[in-house]
C-alpha cells in the first residue's frame, strides 16, 4: 500500500487508538430530506467536532460543510436511487475518482447489494473503484446494503457480504451487528465499521456500539442513532468514550444522562 492510501486510511482510522467514529449523513442520496437532516448544515456542523469522519455525498459535503472542519471526508460515490423508484439495488457510480480527489476525500464509500438482482453490476462497480482508489492513492469503504428483498441480517449474511467486499479489494468494510458478530469480523480480513441503522432507543445504540467493538470491530459509521436523538451531542459524546477510551456500555450511558442533564 503505498503511503497516500496509507496517509488517507489514518485520517479515518485514528492511529493512536485504531478506531474510528464516523458520522453518517448521506441519507439524502436516496431518501432525500431525511427526519431532522433536513437542513444539513445544521445538524452536521455542530456534531462534527466530535466526529473523526464524515459520510457524505459531494453536494451536501460542497453545500453545507465549511472548509475548515477537522474531519477527514468519506465521500459516498454510489446512488442513482430513490425511495420511490423502483429498485435500491440499481446503483451506479454518482462521483467521479477525480472530483472525489478534488473534495480532498480521505476515502469513498459505495454500497454493494449481494443477493438481490443487480449484485454483479455492484460488485463490479467495487472493483472499478478500488482500481481507480489505487492510480489515486484513495481508499474505498464498501456498504454491505440489506434490505427486505437480500439475505436475513444474520451472520451467514453478513459474513459472505462483508467478505466478498474484502476478497475485491475494499480497505474498509461497513456493515450491521448481528448475534454472532465475531464470525462476521474473523472472516474479514479489513476492518469493520458498524451502520446504526433505524433509531434505537440511546440505552440500546450504547450497547450496540459496545458489543460491536468488543467483538473487533474498529469503530462505528453511525448517522440516525446520533442525530435522530433529542440530544445529539451527548449522544456522539459517548459514543466516542465507548468506541476511544473502551469505556462499557453502562459508563457511555452514564454519560450520556450527566451530559443531558447539564445541558
Ligand atoms: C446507508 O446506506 C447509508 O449509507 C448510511 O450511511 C448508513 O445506513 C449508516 O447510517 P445509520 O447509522 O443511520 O444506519
């Protein structure tokens, strides 16, 4: 690997703690004005300082994200969806490698839909970005989508997505927590990054984001668990002392009610 991909993938993987809190706020892309990320610069710039990433297409990353943020850029690079079309898993490239490099993109970010009718062209469409990350020096984070019409959220699931992603050549794999996660990351050879997926209660996202950790994974590429909370910052606060300093389920819920409370 050579050392811009290397000097990329550290700005998304801290190196002194080998993980990661990503913010994930690229929902718009096929959900358009997602609950309260409807205005984007307003829910994202007050959490970014907390976040070491930020999950994003280029126009919201161009429209409503000042340059001078911290946070390295993972740039989603896959869409041409919508909510109300006809099939999810229809997804092409939306961004160019060059123009991902003019966002000074520490990565990209594209979603694979294995067991549904267009695997192949997604798959494909991995393997083209992974050789054109290469000629750049950029690294690219693979999503393993699910939804009604793939494979059950389970282990089996999840391993053979994650895996495939992986066996392409992704450097970054994100995928969902499952009972049994640990078979999940022993079979794939790159990190894992955890989704939050649909809002859970605070209590709940906390333990997710604690077992998920306790069985490897790297850190987290959470959106609606933290901006869909009624208190967004304390909720990403101990998100990071779970996913940074190894603290437990129970003291990142701890506090989380010490931060609402002094709010
Ligand atoms: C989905 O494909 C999007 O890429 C989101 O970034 C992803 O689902 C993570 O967000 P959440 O934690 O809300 O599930």
């Amino acid at each position: 690997m050579d050392w811009g991909l290397r000097n990329r993938l550290a700005r998304i993987i801290m190196p002194d703690t080998g993980r990661s809190v990503m913010l994930a706020v690229d929902h718009g892309y096929f959900l358009g004005p997602t609950s309260r990320l409807e205005v984007p610069r307003k829910t994202i710039m007050p959490l970014a300082p907390y976040a070491d990433a930020l999950m994003l297409t280029r126009g919201i990353l161009r429209s409503s994200i000042d340059t001078s943020v911290h946070n390295s850029i993972v740039l989603r690079v896959s869409g041409g969806t919508s909510i109300v079309g006809e099939d999810l898993s229809n997804e092409g490239l939306i961004t160019a490698m060059d123009d991902a490099v003019r966002c000074n993109a520490s990565g990209v970010a594209l979603s694979i839909f294995v067991g549904s009718k267009h695997e192949r062209q997604t798959l494909l469409a991995l393997s083209q970005l992974v050789d054109e990350g290469h000629k750049v020096g950029m690294p690219v984070l693979a999503v393993t989508a699910v939804g009604k019409e793939l494979g059950k959220r389970d282990a089996r699931y999840l391993s053979l997505a994650s895996r495939i992603a992986a066996e392409i050549g992704a450097h970054v794999v994100k995928t969902y927590y499952c009972d049994g996660f640990e078979k999940v990351v022993e079979s794939c050879p790159v990190p894992i990054v955890v989704a939050g997926g649909p809002k859970l209660t605070e209590k709940d996202a906390l333990e997710l984001t604690f077992n998920s950790i306790k069985a490897g994974a790297v850190g987290v590429d959470m959106g609606r668990n933290i901006w869909q909370s009624d208190n967004p910052i304390p909720m990403i606060k101990a998100v990071r002392k779970i996913v940074h300093e190894d603290a437990t389920a129970k003291q990142g819920y701890d506090l989380y009610k010490k931060l609402c409370k002094e709010k």
